[in-house]
C-alpha cells in the first residue's frame, strides 16, 4: 500500500516535468491531481513552486472537500477545482490544468472548439466548450463553473486562463491536454484555409464506440480507471 501512495506522488512529479518539457505551461503555473480511488484523497501539486524543484514529499493530500490530509507544503491554489471535478466525476482519477497557447486562444473569445479529428472525438469527446461566466482563479467559484461545463467530457476551457483535462488516469488526462492543443491549432490553420468541415453527431458516436468496443476490451483498465496504466493506455493508439 505504502509504494502504491508513493507511486502516486511520483506520478505527480513526473507529469510536473513533462508539461514543462511539452509547453503545456511556463513558469509554475498549471497544476496536477491524481485521485486514489480507495481512500476519495486527492495528491494534488504544491503552490507556487517550479516543477524542477518538486519532490514527491512536496505533494500535498487532501480530501474532496479540500481538508488537509497529509504534507508540509501549501496545495496547489486551484484544489477547489479539482476536488469539484472529482466529486462531480467519479470516473475521473486524474486532472491535468495547463495554460496552453492554442487552447487559449479559443477560451479568450470564448469559442467552443468542435471535434475535427478522429482522436480528438476518441478521447476528448464531441467538442470541448467555455466555461462561463468568467470565474477568478483560485476560487471555489471556478471549481463550480469548471466541472458544470464539464459535464460528461474530457476537457474543458477556463476563459482567459487555460484548459482543465481529466481522464480515467495520468496518461489519458495528458493525452486530453496533447490532442486538445493539436486540435486548437489544426482548426485555427484550417480557419485561415476556409470553412472546416464537421462531423455528424453520428460519426463522432461511432468513433467514440469504437474505441470502447475494441480497444477498451483489451484494456480494461482504461476504462475502470486504474491509476498507473500507463503501458496499457499507450497499447491503445489507434
Ligand atoms: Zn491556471
């Protein structure tokens, strides 16, 4: 039990350093959660400090009422947030907030960004939408809003602030974060081709069943939420 809570920290640090390395954020903004599904605790990152710089015993434990559990460190300033996703979302174990560029742009002028792809409907659902009213950072507030326009996808954007990500585990929420950015920018180049072309309501079912029926079935995991699968997540890259 003791390595399984550790793994979750590490998982945590791990994620830190790759959204650095990917410029899903600068700085030390953006923040990570992971939810262990046996005790509702969510392993959120620490605030206010540079993802280089995070240890594993920097990670801080809170419940899903945002109380302290365990660390010495102050939790990231968007744990209401998270813990409004995971109480609303109980298929979720991990969320992945980033300020990334393309993504951003659409929360900005408050746009609604529709599947244009076949992986972005696989993973991150038939569009991903604004959540409105504007709510300032750190606030319950935004937690409230960001899970609400949620509702049964996979990402969602904060306007003038950045996307919010959640998956089943770490790799399908950073997955989210990767597909979502590379949609954002393929439909601004698109835009300035001409009119991009949709998808019908039907296509994106069919795409998003065939995941489920065919890739799902050999990874069970994928889909019951198993925090550390990540070699059976990547097996499953159409
Ligand atoms: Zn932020």
């Amino acid at each position: 039990m003791k390595d399984v809570k550790r793994a979750f920290r590490e998982k945590i640090v791990q994620t830190g350093l790759h959204m650095i390395e990917t410029g899903l954020t600068v700085g030390t903004w953006g923040n990570i959660s992971i939810r262990d599904p046996e005790t509702d605790y969510m392993y959120i990152s620490p605030s206010g400090m540079e993802y280089i710089s995070i240890e594993p015993e920097h990670v801080v434990v809170l419940d899903l009422d945002t109380n302290h559990v365990d660390g010495e460190y102050e939790p990231s300033v968007e744990k209401h947030m998270h813990a409004a996703v995971y109480r609303k979302r109980r298929d979720v174990n991990a969320v992945v907030h980033t300020h990334p560029i393309y993504s951003s742009a659409f929360g900005v002028v408050e746009m609604e960004l529709p599947a244009i792809s076949e992986d972005f409907a696989q993973v991150v659902g038939d569009c991903v939408t604004v959540a409105l009213p504007y709510e300032l950072p750190g606030t319950p507030e935004l937690g409230r809003v960001a899970a609400a326009a949620l509702e049964r996808r996979n990402a969602v954007l904060l306007p003038r602030h950045g996307a919010l990500s959640v998956g089943p585990t770490m790799e399908w929420a950073l997955k989210v974060c990767r597909v979502l950015e590379k949609n954002a920018q393929i439909f601004l180049l698109a835009r300035t081709l001409g009119t991009p072309v949709l998808f019908q309501p039907e296509e994106i079912e069919t795409m998003q069943s065939f995941l489920k029926e065919h890739y799902g079935k050999r990874n069970s995991n994928l889909l019951t939420g198993s925090q550390l699968g990540e070699r059976d997540v990547n097996r499953t890259r159409p």
